[in-house]
C-alpha cells in the first residue's frame, strides 16, 4: 500500500492523528517490552524509566508504559 501526499496531509491535520499516533506507541511498548525482561535477572529490576531510557521513549509515554508493564507482568 502506498501513500500519496494527499493522504499523508490528511493523516497531519485529521483530529484522531493523536490517537492513532498514542496507540502505534502504546503497541511499540508492548513488543519492546520483553526485549527489556530478556536482559534483567530478577523481576524486582523493572524500571519503567530505565525502559524509557532504553528505548527512548518520550514523557508523554510514562502513563502508558507504567500501565502496560504492570498488565504484562502481572500476566
């Protein structure tokens, strides 16, 4: 699939950009995540903002990785 530079302006100035955007994000957590597990001997070591820093993840993301690393590790 292609993408013209009409739908790639459309895709900059729609409302869900955002959103959309959150969510890509908030998936990138979750396939990172054991990337950073794999390199921990203990499970006490989870550091959300080791993992930020790792992966270099911005602020606006703390919420979500904190909510995302606590559903993933309690699973």
């Amino acid at each position: 699939m292609l993408c013209t530079k009409e739908d790639t302006e459309l895709y900059s100035k729609t409302l869900l950009h955002d959103k959309y955007e959150y969510r890509a994000n908030c998936i990138a957590v979750r396939l990172l995540l054991p990337y950073y597990l794999d390199g921990l001997d203990e499970i006490e070591q989870v550091n959300v903002n080791d993992f930020m820093k790792m992966f270099e993840l911005t602020n606006d993301m703390y919420d979500a990785c904190v909510k995302i690393m606590k559903n993933c590790i309690a699973a």
